[in-house]
C-alpha cells in the first residue's frame, strides 16, 4: 500500500471514529436532558405528595374566602364546610385537593410546571383528565406503578410523570360517598415539565460538542497529512540509500570473501600449529617419561640400599632426587593431559562402572598419602547407586585430583568424600564432594582456583608444591562429562570442593 493510499485509509479512519464518536455523544446528551427533566418531575411529584399528606393528615385548612378561593361548591355535602368565629368571621373549609389544586395553578403560572389530581370518578369535573392521563389511568388499574413519557402539550415538549393517587383515611371524609375504599386507587396525580429550556441548553452544548470534534477531526486531517509527506520524504531517503548500498555490496561482497579466505587459511594454520603441538607434546612427554621412570627407580633401588647399609648422609639427597622426579613427572602427566583436552583429542570412554567399587580404587590409591600426612579419610554414600554409566578412569582422575589437594593443604585433620544422588533441572544428578578441615582459600583467590598453573601465593601454602594444573584439568574434565565443579571455601577452616554430572543409569 503507497503512503498516499494509507493516509487515506487512516483519514477515513479517523473520520468515522469522530463521527460515531459525535453521534454518540449528541445522542447521549438529549437522553440526559430527558433524565434531568424527569427527575425534576419526579422532585415535583414528591413534593406535592408531601404537601398533600401534610394537609389531609390536619383535614384541610379553613380559610377566608374571597374571589380566587371561594366556598368549594364541590364539599356543600360536609355540614361543617362553613364556619363562623366566635368574633363573628367566617371561614371556608379548602380541603387537600382543593389547596393542591389551587397551588399547582400558581406553580404553573409562575414557572410553567403543569400539574394536576385526576380520575375515572371525580368530586370536580374541572379535573376531568386529558386523553394521555385517562390513558395512564386505565394502564394504573393494570398494575403499572409509575409512568413517564414524552408528549406535546398545545404544540410544546414536555416530560409527562404520573403516579396512581391511594386512598386513605384522611380522604375518607371529602370522598368516601363516591364509593372508594381505603387502599383503593381514586386517581392520580400527574406532573408535567417543559422541555423546550431543556432544549434551549442543549443547543448551546451541542454547538461546542460541533465545534470540538469538528476541530478534533481538522487537528487529526493535519497530523495526517504532515506525517504522510515525511513518510513520503523518508521513504524516498530509503530508496536512495538502497541504490547506494547496492553500487558497494559488490564490491564489499569481495573485500568478505577475501577477508574469509584469510581467516580460512589462518584457522587452518593454527589447526596445523595446535597438532603439532600436540605432536610435540606426546613425543616429549615419551622422551622425558622413560629417563624420569628409570631415574625415580633408581633413585628408591638407592635409597633402599642406603637404608640397609646404615649410610644416612645419602638418605636426604636420595629422597629429593626421588621427590623431584616424582614431582616432575607428574607435571610432564598434567601437561600431556591439558594438552590433550585443549586440542579436543581426548574422547570419553563410556561403559558401565559400579559405584562402590571406583569408590574403593580411588580409596586405596589415596589412603596411603593420606595415612603419611596424618589426615584422616571419611566416605559417605558409595551404595548411592549400584551401577552407572561414566568414564571411570576420567572420574577416577578427578576425584584423586581432589583428595589429593584436600590432603596436600591439611594437617592431622579430616577428609570427607561424600556422593549423593539428587533430583534437579528435570533430570537426576551424581553430586561428589570433597571437604578437608585445612587451611582454606583467601576469598581474593576463589574466581582463580581453575585456571592453569595457579597455585595458592600464601604463606602456609608457598611450601606444598604442586603444578598448579589440577584443578584446571578437572573442572575440563567435568564439562566433558556435561557436569559442573563448584568450591566454597572461609581461610583458616577447610575447604569444600564439589562436581555434579548427570546420572545416566545402566
């Protein structure tokens, strides 16, 4: 769709929404003079009903007569409807209708309410009712309690209310002898308001309601326009800075292939140089394996003959040469195995392991250095589960990895390995943890602990030794297993290290 033809359609739019919006509103303003008209009337009502009920329950009003109320020839059957005082003045008796009647006639001619007492059976026929009313009556002895309605009256609008008129003891006196009984409906008394002040106000509001959405909609045709022709304008920016993109995408298209060849050839380069490495490394570790073997060996076949033969100024150079090999080769095992996982040539092997017996392996193989360092081992949960799947050298690896520097950083202290079983993230999870009652890690120190070659710079930790490499290397070998390795840890009170893989049973 053009710009052109959307502004149309949002135009059209805005037009009808203005225009049921005014037609609504038009609407809704004549219902509410109608309902204001008709509360006036039912006010009107009310208040004649009080006044009525004010005056039948002091049985009418005596009154001096004259020419605008004289004696009511209507009550000549009541023997006391003219009386005299004792100082000689006479006075005639108005009863309710009679004073209603009168003031509804002042009411009207001072403000143009219509009212009236009417009925099927009259004391006075000046009461006759109209068309409508004798209507609204006859719709009363059908049970209808209330009516309201609009009606001409000579020409004019009004807001016709009636109400059915009940009769009760205090009329009893004035118009029992027609025939009606307490509780019967004699009539009724109908209010009727002009319309046309109503009107007259309602103009006045119509013509601002005119002239608001009339500017509303103008306002909005503008905003239409204004917005159109920058859509217009913008769009045409568009379109020129397509064209302008298309004279270079050739020309970028071949600064990319370009660019892509390059890193192709350096990704490959690298790939070359990172096997070669490994390369390296494999034959490195094999050249600098089989002298380091022979020279440990030798080392512990001398220290066993210096033991025997009691020549203990040989013993101490013997046990470092010892302790230096053993600390070299295991570097060279750390380093093959960093490599290894980095240049991604180390494959899981799979296969079903019984719990309880890796548990036992890596028990055995640590217990001896543990028993040296004066430490103590607990295992907690080994028959968590018989048999799952896993790599057991790799988890072997780590797990040694971990009491081993459990052991390394306690002295006479406790060592807890404890496996769990626990249900989390919509699967279950192997939990192995390793807590020792050691000397802790700095809080500084923590986010470093997996990196490679960190080891602990503090002073009851400088002499311990290690490579610094395996930590790095389990927390690898964890994230090739899909699992996770964590540590919490307060200096000076031990430390807790902790890895959890997903259990897949056999």
């Amino acid at each position: 769709m053009t710009i052109f033809r959307y502004a149309l359609v949002v135009a059209a739019a805005l037009s009808a929404l203005i225009a049921t919006s005014l037609f609504w509103t038009l609407n809704n303003l004549e219902k509410q003079v109608v309902k204001l008209a008709t509360i006036e009337a039912r006010s009107n009502w009310n208040k004649d009903q009080a006044f009525r009920r004010w005056a039948t329950r002091h049985g009418g009003l005596y009154v001096k007569p004259d020419q605008r109320t004289p004696p009511n020839p209507y009550l000549d059957h009541l023997p006391n409807r003219d009386v005299e005082t004792t100082e000689g003045e006479k006075l005639t008796l108005m009863n309710p209708a009679y004073m209603m009647s009168q003031m509804t006639r002042e009411f009207e001619e001072m403000y143009g309410i219509k009212g009236k007492i009417t009925g099927q059976v009259l004391l006075n026929p000046k009461n006759e009712p109209d068309p409508w009313e004798r209507n609204v009556l006859e719709r009363f002895d059908k049970g209808v309690k209330e009516v309201v309605e609009q009606r001409d009256i000579d020409g004019e609008p009004f807001i016709r209310f009636m109400k059915p008129m009940v009769m009760t003891e205090g009329c009893v006196l004035c118009h029992g002898h027609l025939g009606f009984d307490v509780g019967d409906i004699r009539g009724g008394v109908s209010v009727s308001i002009p319309l046309t002040p109503y009107f007259a106000a309602m103009e006045g509001s119509q013509s601002a309601i005119l002239v608001s959405h009339g500017s509303v909609w103008v306002f909005g045709l503008c905003v239409i326009g204004v917005i159109a022709r920058r859509r217009q304008r913008l769009e045409g920016e568009r379109r020129a800075a397509q064209e302008e993109l298309a004279r270079h995408r050739d020309h970028l298209k071949e600064m990319v292939d370009a660019r892509t060849s390059e890193l192709v050839e350096a990704r490959d380069a690298a790939d070359r140089a990172n096997q070669a490495k490994t390369e390296f490394l494999a034959k490195m570790s094999h050249e600098l394996r089989t002298p380091l073997n022979s020279i440990i060996g030798l080392s512990e076949f001398l220290n066993e003959e210096a033991n025997e033969a009691g020549d203990v100024d040989y013993l101490d150079p013997l046990q470092r040469v010892n302790r230096s090999g053993q600390h070299l080769l295991e570097l060279i095992n750390d380093i093959l195995d960093l490599a290894k996982i980095e240049a991604g040539n180390v494959e899981l092997d799979i296969k079903p392991v019984q719990l309880s017996g890796l548990i036992d392996q890596v028990n055995s193989t640590i217990h001896p250095q543990i028993m040296a360092s004066g430490n103590r081992l607990s295992i907690k949960g080994a028959d968590t589960i018989p048999i799952f799947q896993t790599d057991p050298v790799r988890l072997r690896q780590v797990l040694l990895n971990l009491l081993g520097n459990a052991n390394k950083f306690t002295d006479e202290g406790d060592i807890l390995l404890e496996v769990s079983r626990e249900e989390k993230e919509g699967g279950s999870w192997l939990v192995f943890g390793v807590a020792d009652t050691g000397i802790g890690i700095p809080a500084d120190k923590v986010g470093e602990l997996f990196g490679d070659f960190i080891q602990l710079e503090t002073k009851e930790s400088r002499n311990r030794g290690g490579t610094g490499l395996g930590l790095s290397i389990s927390k690898k070998i964890v994230e090739l297993m899909d699992g996770r390795i964590h540590v919490k840890s307060t200096e000076g009170e031990g430390a807790r290290f902790w890895f959890e893989i997903p259990l897949r049973e056999d």
